[in-house]
C-alpha cells in the first residue's frame, strides 16, 4: 500500500524551488511529446518558446499577452492567500469587457474626453458586481464558492454571446456577432509606435505595486494572511471575516474586469465573442507558479503569455493542433501540484499481509457467528 505521511517541518528552498522544478519537468515532457508526434524535438521547442520573442515586435506582443493574465492573477493571489478559492476571474473579466463595450458604442463618433475613463470605469464596475454576487451567495447563502463561481463563468460567457447578437451587435456589421468597433477618443493609447502594447501595461505595473504594497505592508494584508492560515484564529482575534473575504473577492473582480475592458479597448477595439482564450484559468496557474507574490506572478504571467504565443506559432509553422496550448498549461499545473505534494509529504510503501489480513477477518466475524 502506498500511503502519504506529513513531513514535520517541509523544505523552505524546495518550496520555493518547485515552479522552476515544475517548468524544466514541463519542458522535458513537451520534448518527448514533440518527438512522439515527428516533430523534431528542439526545432519544435525554439518555435514555441523561443521565435516568437526573437525580436521586437514579439517581445511587445508577449506583454500584450501578459497584461490581462497578470491583471487577474494578482486580484486572485489575494483570494487565494485568504483561502477563498475564487475561481470566476474568467467570468469578470468578460463581464467587464461587456460593460465596458455597452458604455464604449455610446461614444463612437464622439471626441469626449471622458470616453476612455468611462470605458474603463464601466469594465472595472462589471467585473466587481460579478464578483459581487459570489461573495454574496458565500456569505449570506453559505454556497461553496468554487462550485459558485466555476458556473458563473458560463453565465458570463452567455452573457457575452447574447450581447454581441443582440443589444450590442453593430447594425452595420453585415449580420457579424460583434460591435461597432470604437471610437478612437475610447482606445486605450498604444505606448510604443509599430506596435499593440497599450496603457494597459501601465495599469499592470501599477496593480502590481499596489498588491505587494497591500500583502506586504498593510495591516489588511496581515489580517487577509491570518485568515487564510488559521481562520479561528482570526475570529479569536476580532478580524471581520465578512469584511476581508468581500473585500478580496471584490478587488480581484475590479482587477479582471479592467482586464476586460482593457482587451475590448485595446487589441481587439470592440467586443467580439473570443474576447480570451482563458486568461482567467490561466491567471490561477500563474497565481500558484507565482507562489502567490506579485513578482514571482509577473515572472510567471509572461511565461504563460509565451505559452500562448507559443501555441500560435507552433499552430502555424509547426501544423500542431490549437490543444497543445492548453496541454502546456496542464502540464505545468500538474508538475507544479506534484512537486508541493512531494514537499509537504513523504511517500511510505507499506506491505500488504494477506495473513494478517485473513485472520482479522476471521477474528471479527467469528463473534458475529457465536451470536
């Protein structure tokens, strides 16, 4: 029999080590798994990992990648360190993109100044009231906000699809599913010529900032932490445990909800059905490879980003299938899940004695036939 016992004290350099040991095992499978499909191994990994970074352009469209991965991720780190196991950051990023899509078709042959902040203001709103009505059914229903917020997501995605082939579907888009594409004076402005990185990135760095300043400084950070560890503890110590869980539920909608409007605003400049390909599942892989701190999460989102891009160009030069992006993302969750397991416990082998076992039985059953 195989059993798992609790190591005492778990390895502190392993802890931190084990998304580095979870990246090189994912690449060494992906090796193998390009071989088995007659791909050739190392021409396969440069086309994933390396070509589409080569120059410039590649570099900056791996950030355009990264910004709304990162977005969701630091809003679900600070869930996750609280043990509220949002899983919904894919539903309020979409939310956002519709709300900041329905406030965007208003100023399409407008010059307001005001577009854009509203634009924006509209997706952060979508993605906290979505986020909103989890933490409601979490504290006032007792639901279990896994379950809660896995179906929400669905609800988010026909939300979407209704709105692009009804209120918000252009007029003029010869029966297409999408908006009319917005006004100029509501994009998000592009930071470097020649290319889609937008202000999005500036709103990145700034998140970024904010939840290491809030994790690492802040009395609410400590409090959010203590919660997480030991929640009786926490209400032994008078902290407000409905205040903390829907602040972080709430932040982290606000956060995948300007990731939203920050898609529709930027890159795709109107709201279209794709809108992600899964940023918010994504984002709760480079939460836990990130180890949930803001730096460990940027270093994980752009690996992610690159994931994507990867999957692309491999699509394209290579003939692969759209699957093998999602089969890096699982591969690394996998790794990464079995490297904490085998850090926390040790692995015990135990014969199973087919003697002892017979006579167990037959010592507990023997009283049962005297009665």
């Amino acid at each position: 029999m195989i059993r798992l016992e609790a190591r005492v004290q778990h390895s502190t350099v392993w802890g931190y080590s084990s998304p580095l040991l979870a990246v090189l095992l994912t690449l060494l499978t992906g090796y193998i798994l390009f071989a088995a499909l007659g791909q050739s191994p190392s021409e396969a990994l440069y086309t994933f990992f390396i070509a589409p970074i080569a120059d410039w352009y590649g570099i900056s469209e791996l950030l355009v990648k990264t910004i709304p991965i990162l977005l969701c991720a630091y809003g679900l780190a600070l869930c996750f360190r609280a043990s509220v196991w949002n899983i919904g950051a894919e539903g309020q990023l979409l939310m956002g993109g519709v709300a900041a899509s329905a406030v965007a078709t208003l100023f399409v042959h407008s010059d307001s100044i005001w577009a854009m902040p509203l634009t924006l203001l509209a997706g952060i709103a979508g993605g906290i009231g979505w986020a909103a009505l989890a933490a409601f059914m979490k504290l006032r229903l007792n639901t279990n906000e896994i379950l809660v917020t896995i179906m929400m997501n669905y609800i988010a995605l026909n939300i979407l699809l209704w709105a692009v082939h009804g209120p918000l579907k252009d007029p003029d888009g010869f029966n297409f599913p999408e908006s009319a594409l917005f006004g100029d004076s509501t994009l998000l402005p592009v930071l470097f010529a020649d290319t889609r990185l937008h202000l999005g990135l500036v709103f990145c760095a700034i998140a970024m900032a904010l939840s290491w300043l809030f994790i690492s400084k802040s009395f609410l950070g400590f409090q959010t932490q203590v919660l997480g560890q030991d929640p009786s503890a926490a209400k032994m110590a008078g902290f407000n445990q409905t205040k903390l869980v829907t602040l972080v539920l709430l932040v982290c909608g606000a956060l995948a909800g300007l990731a939203g409007a920050g898609e529709v605003a930027g890159p795709i400049g109107q709201l279209v059905p794709q809108i992600s390909p899964g940023y918010g599942y994504a984002a709760i892989i480079v939460a836990f490879l990130g180890r949930l701190h803001p730096v460990g999460i940027t270093l994980a989102g752009l690996l992610m980003g690159l994931i994507y891009m990867g999957g692309e160009m491999a699509q394209i030069e290579l003939g692969l299938p759209n699957a093998i992006t999602g089969i890096f993302q699982g591969l690394m969750l996998f790794f990464l899940l079995s490297c904490d397991v085998l850090i926390r416990y040790r692995v015990r082998f135990k014969r199973f004695d087919k003697s002892n076992s017979a006579d167990n039985t037959s010592s507990s059953l023997a009283p049962q036939a005297q009665e």
